[in-house]
C-alpha cells in the first residue's frame, strides 16, 4: 500500500516529447493525452457514526478509450490510500487478453499516479480500470470532507459529508483525470447508514441493502451527461428539504439542516424562476431532470455550481425575514443566479484549460446580473452590480501587478489565484461593455450559437469570439471590417484599462483623444505604460443628453502591431456645452477633460439640472475626478469641488462612488494631525442627505425604492462615523432597548437595515459589558447573516483589551467561529484605527500559525492583506511589511499575486501623502 504524496519524481521532460511515449519520469503539468476516459463507476461507502473515524473507502472502474499506443495510465489521485495490489485492468474487447499493472509511481509535485502496464495498450481499444481507495473525510474543506452542527434540540453536533472539487480537488476523493476536458458520463453509488439521506448530481436509481454491514444502504444514481470531473458532487447528511414547483418536470429541492430549513423559502421561490429565465435566454432547457441546493454549514467557497447539485455557504442561500436585510437578500438573489448561470456556461459548455476560467466566472457574473433585474426589476440590480464591478476593477486593475483576464496556468496554485476579482468582475465588465455596442439581437444569438455548439463539451475564449462575429456581421452590429476577436483580445489578453485622454476644440467643435494604461504607481514614466484597447466610444454633450444610446458613435482602434491610431471626434458643440463620454459606463475606462469641460460640469452638477446627466454618468464623474487627483493627473481643488455637489444628489450610485473613494482618503487622512479638517468636511457633506432620509429613523416601510434602503443604510453608517446630527445617540438608544428585552435573541427592536450601523456604533461608544452582549447574541444566532453582521460589528470597539481578546478568539474553533467566517472579524479589527495596529503586529507575529489555520485553501488567508495594504502610508512601515514577506515567504507560500498587489497598493499610499497630502488638506480647509 502506497499513500499518495510522499514520493516527489522530481525528473523534468521536455514538453517537445511525444504525449504516446510517456515514462515514469512524466511531469509536465497537463495529463498526456493518449488515453480518455470514456465512463466512471463510482462506489463510495462513507462512516458518519462515529466522530473519531470519519472516514470513506471506495472503489472507481473508469472505462478508457486508447487514443495512442502507450505502456503507461497516468491519472490524479492526492492523500489517498490505494491497495495496488486490487487494481485491476482488462480489455473490454475479449476476457481472453489478458492485461495487468506491473508497478507504480507518484508524481507529487502533479499529483500524478502513474501505472505501468504489463502489454502495451494499443489504438483503438478499450479498458476497465479498477481502483480501490480509502482515506478520512478532511478537515479542510476540499475534496470529500466532514462538516457539522449543533442540534439544538439534542445538544449534540451532528456531522455529514460533502465535496468541494473546484479547481483540482476530485482528485483527494477518488482517482480520476481530474482535468476540464476530460468529459465522461458518471455513474455514483453512495453507501451510508440508512438514517442518513445520500445526494449526487443526478436522480436516485435505486436503493438496497448493504449485505455486508447491517443498517447500511446502497444508493445508484442515475447515470449522468458527460461531465469534468470537477462538477461532480455527492454528499451524506440528515438535513430536511423543501421542494419547489416548476412548469416543466425538473425537481428542484433547496436542502438545510433541519433547524434552518424555515430559512429555505425565499431560494426555494428564487431559484425555480431564474432558472426558467435562462432557458428562454439560452434557449436550452435545463439539461438534467432535477437540480438541489444545499447550505452547508463549513464552506470555503462562496457556493459552487456542480452540475444537479449546487452547495452553498449558508449566508449564500439562506434568508430569514426576521433577521436578514435588503444587501442579504440581494447577496442571495445574486448567489444563486450566478451559480445556476454556470449549469449551462460552465457545466454544458466547459473551459478546455483554466487559462479561460473568466467564460465560467465573467459570464456567470454577468448573466446573473441579468437575471435579478429580470426578477426584481425595482432593485436596479444590473446598474448596481455594473457600478460596483466597475469601481472595483478600476482600483484592482490599475495596480501594475494585476494580470490579464485570460493568462497562462501552469500549476494547480496559479488555477486557485485565477478566482479573483479579474475573473468575475472584469470578466463581467467586458461582457456587459459587449452586449451594449452588439445590441441584444446579436448578443443573444451569438451566445446561443455557441452554447448549442459546443454543448456538452469544451471551448476556449476564440470559439466564443467566432460565434458572436458571426452573429455580429448577420445583425449588422458591427461593419464587416471589424471582428469581435481583434477588439475583445485587447480586453482579455492584456493587463489594465486606458484612461482617455479628451482635449477639446471650442472654436472647431472638435475633440482629440488618446489613450494609455491608467495606473496607480506614478513613478511608471508614461512613455512605459503602453497599451492599446478597441475602445467604443459614445457621448453625450449638454445640449444633446441623450444617455440611454449606449451605442457606439466612434472606435478608438490599434494597429496590427497594437499601436494607438489617432482619433479625432466632429461636430461637437461650442464652449458653453460639456461632454460626458462613455454614456452609462458601458466601457472599461478612465476619461480626463481638458480644465474648461470640468468647469462645466462642475457648473451643471452644483448649480443646474444635474439630474438630467445620467445616475451612473454622476458616479463616474466623482470617481474620475477623485482618481485622477489621487494621480496627480488632475486638481485636488477641481475634485472636490465637483464631490460638494453631493449635498444636492439623493440617488444611491453617486453616494456609492464617492463613499468607495473618500474611504481610501480617510484610511489614510485619519492618522494624520489634518483629519480634523476631514472630519469636519465629511459632516457638511453628509447632514442634507442624513437629514432628507430622516435620519436613523425607522422609515423604511414608508421608502418604496428599494435602492433608497441601501442609501439610508450606507449613509447611516458613514453618518455615525463622523458623528453627524443625533446618529449616535439614535444608535444607541436602539441598543439600549434590545439590551431591555427579555429575550433579546427572540426579539430584536432594532430596525433590520440599520443593524450593521447600531451595532458597531453601540460597540465603538460603549462598555465591556455592551460588547459582551453581542458576542452572546453570535453564539445564540441560528442565522448565517446575522452572525456575519455580529462577526463585524464586534470588531468596533475602542478597548484594546477586547480587540485583542478577539484576534485570539477568531483563530480558536472552540470559539464558535468558523474558518470560512474567520477573515470578517480579522478585517473588522484591521479596519478599525485601533484595531489596525493590534491586527498587523498579530499577523506578523503569527503568520507561521495563521498559514497552517488556513492552509490548503491560502486564498482565505488573502483575504486578510487588504486592511494592511489600505491603511500603510509611512515610507518606513512599507519597508516594514516588505522585509518581513522577505523572511516569511515559506509561510506566505500560495499568497505570491496577492502579497505583490498588497506592497503596490502600499507604495501608491506611500507615494499619495507625499505628493498630495498637503495639497488635499489645503482644499478642504477652503471649503468648511
């Protein structure tokens, strides 16, 4: 017996060599490509009853089709036991020839296990390979692994199993070619005691007894459509389930522990309806005949979309009416319809390499943005999700150490990295900027093309790119000279965005605009930023406000070597008119006027009809104006004199643009002597708006637009912060009054939407005793969202003492705080100006212990950098920091991209309170 990973081949093969004559010295990172798996039968038997052996064993017969003659079968398998001894091999052509495996080996470094076999497999034919395999369900929450809760009726902690197998992690449950394009059809069988309930991506078949163990059970499966070997999904729990109605003959079940399942009812209504939503914008039904949802308690992911079987954290798909607010729901709705976006892009038509990760995510993103506006037109959700997508891509992309959204992947570490911001967000940045300059006819049909095209198989980016030039040329969405591939590689192929540089001609009515990457890093000569986009270019002026034509009047184009051709725009109008481009921000870029375009905007914006230029334009132009003085590409006095105008504006997305960028200036500002001033500035700027929503008075049910709950939820908070009107003292006297009740964990009088805002501000002003209270009401909390809310806001305290005693409860699972919920109460203590402090030295002192908390999954502990990369601004705690990823890096192994943009976002700050500190505080000093 041989248990994987503790022999490295460490041998290197040139990648030249042919895929057919593979030695046991093969470590090139893919799998050869001589063999196919053709069928899995999957047995696996789990042992939930005893909590000290947790444990599956299985068996796997894989049916293998021969492409190229080969002497050898190399596969995945990670930390599993296998008993070489049972492997067995046999030509399905004829029990007469005779076949067998002669030795093994393991590539750790690959999580190869190589077999040599005794004949030669030739062309042509087919095998069954069978392998046995054991090992204990992990703590780690990947592969097949063990999660838990409390049975409050019982008192016990009652355990079931689950799989996690996004990226690369089948291959820690059982043996398989554990990459994208090795489709097959699967065939599970689950056996488990027969108190528990067994789930896998498809229908029961049929269930028996188990002749070998008593009160045991087998559960078949039906066999399922070809799928990568990451969608699989099967899981033994005792959980309860409510069943939802659809039109046509799909089950859909939304499955919770059984203390929870109350919380079920609004995904149970959700889900069937976006479901149905995309089979009329895909025009594909649902491929398979019954699809579950399942929160699971312990999960690393957000949620993930296995095909017939989707699981979810619990804060992702559980909602309860009592306890979550609007931005939960919203967080739900949306969960939900990116992962079953996924069913068809993602699981019917599949990326043939991670390198294309973004056709999964950038599109799940984008379709499920869709999909609730579909549902809930009076969310806005398509211009919310747009903007916030937006605004972060223009923060995340202008750091030099980003990457381009689609990128060579080379090792199972670098798949893991590819889940980011640019994959989602920017993935969906770029399909929104396409589906506005195609129109929807042509979108629509270059989609479904490609989707019934590649059906059930794999593509890359250029097979979607043909299909929608296609689609394109037929609609006459763009001339026949333009294709879809030349614009959108410059998008997906390149790191960063452009900033368009416009300079107008008053007396021609003319413009010239040029482009180069936007970056943050100011000491990158702009002669080295280079870059060229497909740029299509629509505007609005004053005269003509016309921001609902989201189509292209222009292009910015390149040349074939990727230079920047010239473009000059006509028939603009004279000097007493602005111009917006980019109407709604339907592209991905930056734009600076020349000084006399801003005055008239700034003109308009104070002192005009402001409401006649577009919500999400308004957003932009804060964002712009604050960005480019952040650079030092424009005025510090020219951007806040645009910002002041917010004391007019009572939409959501401006206060959302300017929020998102004054909380960069304050994390800053507010170490410094001159944050009085900014403190003062903040509460001029806040007051008419606090005021006009009524303060923290509970008006929400008398606020029908829904977008005006999130203003007077974010406005509230900020308002508290900087102890503007009688926030505080409202705050509290909420507090107060839950603290009265007798049952505060059954009754809650503080108005749901305002929670976050009373709870931290009740915290950061009161006593021991006070945040005693909330710790009490998180570990009696049966509600995933709520417990995120408490998790939070008990990181607001000013006492030392309790941010301390946090930082070591957050680590300590005894506490009640899960790892996957760790990193909330860690950055609600970095992001606290007192907490900052404790949290970086407790990070650097324990980074050896936090490494090993997180490890396999290191992306979690990422998630920990962004308190310390927004808050550093000394040249002296810079090099701080650097010298000390210098002597950790082993423990910092996996975090490669995430410490590299947590240093640049570092000296950018460094680099801002050199330049612009004075100038800032100068400006705001003028104008309180």
């Amino acid at each position: 017996m041989k248990l994987l990973g503790t022999l490295l081949v460490a041998s290197a093969m040139l990648l030249g060599v042919s895929m057919a004559s593979i030695s046991s010295s093969y470590s090139y990172y893919r799998l050869p490509t001589a063999l196919r798996p053709k069928k899995y039968d999957l047995r696996v038997l789990t042992h939930l009853e005893n909590p000290e052996e947790l444990r599956f064993e299985g068996n796997v017969k894989i049916l293998i089709e021969v492409l190229e003659n080969t002497k050898n079968i190399t596969l995945h398998a990670k930390n599993l036991t296998i008993d070489e001894a049972l492997i067995t091999l046999k030509d399905t052509s004829s029990a007469d020839k005779k076949n067998c495996i002669s030795s093994t080996e393991v590539n750790s470094q690959h999580d190869f296990y190589v077999m040599q076999t005794c004949n030669e497999l030739l062309a042509g034919e087919v095998y069954e390979l069978s392998m046995p395999f054991s090992a204990d369900l992990n703590r780690q929450l990947e592969g097949y692994y063990r999660s838990s809760y409390l049975d409050p009726v019982a008192n016990v902690t009652r355990w079931l199993s689950i799989t996690q197998f996004e990226p690369a992690s089948a291959r820690l449950a059982f043996p398989c070619f554990d990459e994208p394009n090795f489709k097959a059809p699967f065939v599970v069988t689950l056996g488990y005691h027969k108190k528990y309930t067994g789930l896998s991506n498809m229908p029961v078949k049929e269930i028996k007894n188990n002749d070998q163990i008593a009160d045991y059970i087998w559960c078949e499966f039906l066999e399922s459509v070809p799928m990568s070997t990451y969608l699989i999904a099967y899981s033994v729990n005792d959980f309860a389930h409510k069943p939802s109605t659809l039109p046509n003959s799909t089950l859909f079940r939304t499955w919770a522990r059984p203390n929870a399942i109350d919380q079920c009812d609004y995904a149970s209504g959700f889900g069937p309806k976006v479901l149905q939503y995309y089979e009329d914008l895909f025009g594909i039904k649902f491929p398979l005949p019954k699809i579950d949802q399942i929160a699971i308690p312990d999960f690393s992911a957000g949620a993930m979309e296995n095909w017939g079987l989707v699981t979810y954290r619990e804060i992702a798909l559980l909602y309860s009416a009592a306890h979550s607010s609007l931005v939960d729901k919203q967080r739900v709705a949306s969960i939900i319809a990116h992962e079953l976006a996924h069913q068809w892009f993602g699981n019917l038509v599949t990326m043939k390499w991670w390198t294309d990760l973004w056709l999964n995510e950038g599109f799940a993103t984008y379709v499920a943005s869709l999909g609730v506006e579909n549902i809930n037109p009076e969310w806005h959700a398509l211009e919310q999700e747009s903007l916030g997508n937006l605004l972060t891509i223009f923060r995340r992309d202008a750091l030099e150490s980003s990457h381009p959204i689609s990128r060579p992947i080379e090792m199972v570490s670098e798949i893991s990295e590819s889940f980011d911001q640019i994959s989602y967000q920017k993935g969906s940045t770029v399909l929104r900027m396409m589906h506005m300059f195609l129109g929807d006819e042509s979108f629509r049909a270059g989609l479904q093309k490609y989707l019934l095209k590649y059906s059930y198989g794999n593509a890359e980016q250029d097979n979607l790119w043909e299909s929608l030039t296609e689609a394109a040329h037929k609609y006459r969405a763009l001339p026949k000279s333009y294709d879809i591939k030349s614009i959108m590689d410059s998008w997906t192929l390149q790191t960063g965005y452009p900033i368009i540089n416009v300079t107008r001609n008053y007396e021609q009515g003319t413009a010239k605009l040029t482009q180069e990457r936007y970056l943050l890093n100011t000491q990158i000569a702009r002669a080295a930023r280079g870059g060229c986009w497909w740029v299509p270019l629509s505007y609005a002026t004053q005269g003509e406000q016309d921001f609902n034509n989201t189509a292209p009047k222009a292009w910015m184009e390149c040349d074939k070597n990727g230079g920047v051709l010239p473009k000059t725009i006509t028939d603009l109008p004279g000097n007493d008119q602005w111009v917006i481009f980019n109407t709604q921000l339907s592209t991905l870029y930056k734009v600076n006027y020349d000084e006399r375009n801003w005055k008239l905007l700034i003109e308009t914006l104070t002192n005009g009809e402001f409401e006649r230029i577009h919500v999400i334009n308004r957003a932009q132009l804060i964002d712009d104006a604050l960005y480019l003085a952040w650079t030092g590409e424009q005025d510090y006095e020219i951007a806040m004199r645009l910002v002041e105008y917010l004391q007019r504006e009572r939409e959501y997305l401006p206060w959302k643009s300017a929020f998102e960028n004054l909380k960069r200036i304050k994390n800053i500002i507010r170490q410094t002597p001159n944050y009085e001033f900014f403190k003062r500035y903040m509460q001029k700027l806040i007051a008419p708006i606090y005021l006009h929503l009524n303060g923290l008075n509970d008006t929400f049910s008398g606020i029908e637009q829904q977008e005006q709950v999130l203003l007077k939820t974010m406005v509230g908070n900020w308002a508290c912060q900087y102890q503007v009107e009688d926030c505080i003292e409202v705050a509290q006297s909420y507090y107060r009054a839950w603290r009265a009740e007798p049952k505060p964990d059954e009754k809650n009088p503080v108005p749901i939407n305002l929670r976050p805002t009373v709870y931290c501000t009740s915290i950061r002003q009161g006593s021991d005793s006070d945040w005693q209270f909330l710790w009490t009401r998180y570990k009696n909390s049966n509600v995933a969202a709520e417990k995120r809310t408490i998790l939070t806001s008990l990181g607001c305290s000013r006492e030392v003492w309790l941010l301390q005693r946090y930082l070591e409860l957050t680590f300590d699972p005894k506490e009640g705080i899960r790892r996957q919920d760790s990193m909330w109460a860690f950055q609600a203590i970095a992001y606290n100006e007192i907490g900052f402090h404790l949290a970086r030295e407790y990070f650097m002192n324990n980074v050896d212990f936090i490494y090993k908390f997180y490890h396999p999954i290191t992306k979690d502990m990422s998630r920990l950098l962004p308190p310390f990369s927004e808050q550093t601004f000394l040249e002296s705690d810079f090099e701080d920091f650097k010298n000390f990823v210098t002597a950790n890096r082993g423990s910092l192994k996996g975090l490669e991209q995430a410490i590299q943009q947590t240093l640049e976002t570092m000296l950018t700050n460094v680099q801002w309170k050199q330049r612009n500190y004075r100038q800032l505080s100068r400006s705001i000093e003028t104008m309180i």
